[in-house]
C-alpha cells in the first residue's frame, strides 16, 4: 500500500494499515507536516451538541478515541505529541446566549452521555485565564482537547518507521507521474490536501474544494495546565511546553499562502484583548499555511472515482487532527478488509 502525502490523515492512516500487519510506504513531495497539518494551533473542539447529525456524530466518536490513539503513537514512538484533553472555556455574551449555553447542556447530557460534559460555570471559577464575558458566566466543556500539530505529525511518522513502515520526503516527481508508474502497484490511498484537490478537480471536471489560507501566532505563556479558550472565532491553546497558540484566520482570497500579514497581527491584539493574561507575552512565532477544504466542509475519503484501487482522504478543514483517529480506522477497513463504513456526506462524490 502506498500513501500519497505526510500530513495528518496520510499519517494517521498509514498508521492505522500498518498496526493491522499491511505493508506501507508513505511519499512526501516535502516534508512530515509540511503543509497545513504543520501548524501549531491544535485545537481538537466538538461541533456544538444539537442538530444532531452523521457529520457531529463521527466527530466525537473521534474525538472519544483520541486519548487512546495518541497514547498508543507516544509509547510506540517514544516521543509526546502533546496531547491532553484540557477542555475548553467559552464566554456567555447576553442573556440570550445564557439560555441557549443552558439549553445545549441538557442536549450534551443526551448526545454525549457520560463521556463529557458542557456546563454553565461562573467567570469566577477561573482566576485570570478566563475570556471576558458579558454576563460573568462561561461554558466549560470537558470534551475539547488538545494536540501539539508539529510534534504530533514526527511521532506519528516515528511509530511508522518503529513498526515497519517506509516514509520518503522531498520526493521530487510530481503527482500525476507517480500515478503512472504505480498504475498497477497496488492499493494508493491520496491524501495531499490542497494539491489533491486541484487534481481531483482536475480528473473529474469540477471543483470539488479548495484551499483556504490560515495564519496563527505563538506566544511564551505557560497555562499548560488550564483549558483552551474559544471567544470570537478565536481559538486560544495552551501547549504543554510553555506556549499558548492563536489562531486561526480563514482567508478565501490571499497571494501566498506562507506569508503573514496585518490580518495577523490583528488575530494577536484580539487575543491579547479577550484573554488579558496574554497582554504581555511574546510572539515566539508567526505561521500561515493553506488548508484544504471540501465544497461540503466535511472530510472526503473513499474511492477515487473510475480509478480503481485509488482512495481519497482529504478536505480535513480545521478539523482534520480531530476527525484523524476516525478516519484512519474508515480508511484502513476499506482499503484493507473491503468495509465501508463511511458516513452519507463523506465521500467523493458528495462533493460534485
């Protein structure tokens, strides 16, 4: 089997075939991480609990296998890829909004059972780390967790290699040249983001997504112990090395897409002003990198379409360390045991 593409759900999928026994390369025009899965923002955060639907309900069973997932890829590794399931702040606006971050606690109740919970808590439970919120309440869920992307990605590609596993980077050929050549090779599962989704687009005559640029910060700030903070589209996370990611911006039009720009700067003076325990602390680094995101915003995964023995597993759109854990074990009982278990709105041609 051969995996097109080192970024979070090539990864995670090779892994997935590999602890089942099968044999796997995994090739990498760049670099493990070298796209948008190298970021460092790492917020893996539930859809909110009400219209249920498959979309939500993937999400936290994923969301539920994490622990496991990234526990097992530490010890086989050797190597922490940060995770930690921390939850999440939220701040309350109005009391319109009260009523409803009520309403969905019973929901959560219902939808996640006794695997999380989502709670209406006084701002006062949370000494300075905490979004300033109209009402003085929060929403603390105990599901949101986090993840380290970059140090996620190396120990993902780590307990490949320990377990037999061939990873290549800067492989120089192109795409379309290596599908050529591995025309009769075998099982090709193709998960190289953006670029995958120009050469679907390209193969099947229509868009199927595109790339949306990211940009995000880095601050020294050791919360390390305290939970992430949503407020105003605006994900805060604490790392468990002393720094605290922002971000992200969501850009449909940009010119490159590794540059950042002013956009950033103003993404780091909101955080600064909804989280004040942020006010002083240094910008470690600035990032921007291009995500890919399916016409549907739902990860694509399945047969690539009139190409048998091809698979697609793209379009994981800000959710894609999230949805990982899920996904690979979809994708390794498709293309390893013929099984589809994939949900109504995931596949290739939902995207047309």
């Amino acid at each position: 089997m051969t995996v097109m593409g080192a970024g979070i759900f090539g990864l995670a999928c090779a892994w997935e075939c590999v602890r089942r026994g099968a044999r796997v390369q995994v090739i990498e025009r760049d670099r493990i991480g070298a796209g948008s899965s190298g970021g460092f923002v790492g917020a893996l955060a539930p859809h909110v609990p009400e219209n249920w639907n498959a979309k939500k309900a993937f999400q936290l069973d994923s969301l539920l296998m994490a622990g496991r997932f990234w526990a097992e890829i530490g010890e086989v590794s050797g190597t922490d890829p940060g995770y930690a399931r921390s939850g999440r702040l939220q701040p309350v606006g109005d009391q319109g909004a009260l009523a409803l971050a009520r309403q969905r606690a019973q929901w959560a109740e219902e939808l996640w059972a006794d695997k999380a919970n989502w709670q209406v808590v006084p701002e006062t439970d949370f000494s300075d780390w905490r979004p300033l919120s109209g009402t003085g309440m929060l929403v603390h869920d105990s599901l949101t967790a986090r993840i380290h992307p970059r140090k996620a990605a190396l120990a993902l590609a780590a307990a490949i290699r320990a377990n037999g596993g061939c990873i290549e980077e800067h492989r120089s050929e192109p795409p379309a040249g290596i599908f050529e050549k591995r025309r009769n090779a075998g099982v090709i599962l193709w998960a190289t983001g953006v670029q995958g989704l120009a050469d679907l687009s390209a193969d099947l005559g229509r868009s199927v997504g595109s790339g949306v640029k990211g940009q995000a910060a880095l601050l020294v700030h050791d919360a390390r112990s305290l939970p992430q903070i949503f407020a105003d589209g605006l994900h805060i996370v604490p790392h468990g090395d002393g720094t605290v990611a922002v971000g992200s911006t969501s850009e449909r039009e940009f010119g490159c897409g590794s540059d950042t720009d002013n956009r950033l700067e103003d993404l780091i003076s909101r955080a600064r002003r909804l989280c004040p325990a942020l006010a002083d602390a240094p910008v470690k680094e600035r990032w921007a990198g291009i995500r890919p995101r399916s016409k549907t915003r739902s990860p694509m995964l399945g047969e690539w379409p009139d190409r048998p023995g091809h698979f697609v597993a793209n379009g994981g759109f800000k959710i894609g360390y999230g949805m990982a854990p899920k996904v690979a074990v979809v994708i390794a009982d498709l293309v390893l045991e013929g099984r589809d278990a994939i949900p109504d709105g995931f596949r290739v041609q939902d995207n047309l």
